[in-house]
C-alpha cells in the first residue's frame, strides 16, 4: 500500500519560471486582387490576379513545396453561376536552403507574387457585376521559424458591360503595360 503525503514548499519571492524567447511577429502579408481591364464584357474573357506582396526577411511556401511537412499557397476561386474561372497560375518559386528548413532546399514566394487567373463573362451573362470570392491559403516563414499556416479572403468585384461597349486596360504593374 502505497501513501501519498501532500506538502507545501515555500518558493522564495525572486525566483521566477524561465521563460521561452519571443516569436517574432508573423507578418503582415498584403494579399489583393485586381483585373486587368476596368470593366467585363459580356462573351469575353478577362484576366485576374491575386497579388501578394510578402515583406523583407520572410517568405511563404511556394504552390509545389519541396519539402513534405510544406504547407503549398494555394488559390481557390468561387464564382456566380455562369461565370468560368481558368486555372490559377503560380510563379515560379525560389529555391532556398533556410535553417527553419533544416537548410533543406525549399520552394518559395518571396517580395511580390502574382497568382493570375482569366475569368469568362457568357454572352447571355444577366447581372450588371461579377463578384468572385478568393480565398488564397499559405505559411509563412522567416530564416528561424514557420508561422501557422493563414486562410486569408478577398473579393473581386468588377462591372460588366456588354460585348461592344468600351473596356480600357487596367493595372498593367500586374498584367504588363500594352
């Protein structure tokens, strides 16, 4: 028979617990979304794109990660019924070795990247707006550490109009200057 005695041991006044070094703060990543023309016409197709702009020192995963515990950036799309959305098309990723990889080589987005899409407004499309809703999914990291991975929303809202009436191009720093 095992007896268990409860006692109190008096803990002196100066001691305190040690305590685990800060995180540094997980970044604040700008994630927007933009067109490339002012306005969709109806029975056309129009590009799109969700840009992140990541800050200096940090990086997120790229759409194929190298590594297997990576968690990829990934964009998905819902659209009103009727409108097509194509495929996401990532950028090319960078390949680093960082010590929060175990300098293992890993894939990466780093600075500016710009995940494009085109969307297609049918000919018979009835609404005066399109409003997509994107939701883009990534980690972020710097050199030491990885960050829980983030689920961040953006709507995209443009106008549409129809086949012949005039669009003008839009926000070529994204979709390239013409």
């Amino acid at each position: 028979m095992v007896a268990l005695l409860g006692f109190l041991v008096p803990i002196p006044a100066n001691f305190r617990a040690a305590s685990a070094p800060a995180l540094p703060p997980d970044p604040n990543i700008g994630v927007n979304g933009y067109y490339a023309s002012d306005k969709a016409q109806r029975g056309r197709t129009v590009q799109a794109a969700i840009v992140m702009d990541i800050p200096s020192g940090y990086h997120v995963n790229g759409n194929r990660p190298l590594g297997k515990y990576a968690i990829p950036t990934t964009l998905k799309i819902e659209a009103p019924r009727g409108i097509t959305v194509g495929a996401v098309t990532y950028p090319r990723a960078i390949v680093r070795k960082l010590k929060a990889g175990n300098n293992e080589p890993l894939a990466v987005y780093e600075g500016r990247a710009i995940l494009r899409f085109n969307v297609t407004v049918p000919a018979n499309y009835q609404g005066g707006e399109i409003v997509l809703k994107a939701r883009l999914r990534y980690q972020s990291c710097n050199d030491e550490v990885c960050f829980p991975p983030k689920n961040q929303d953006v709507d995209l809202g443009i106008g549409v109009v129809g086949t012949n009436d005039r669009v003008q191009r839009a926000n070529g720093w994204v979709f390239g200057g013409r």
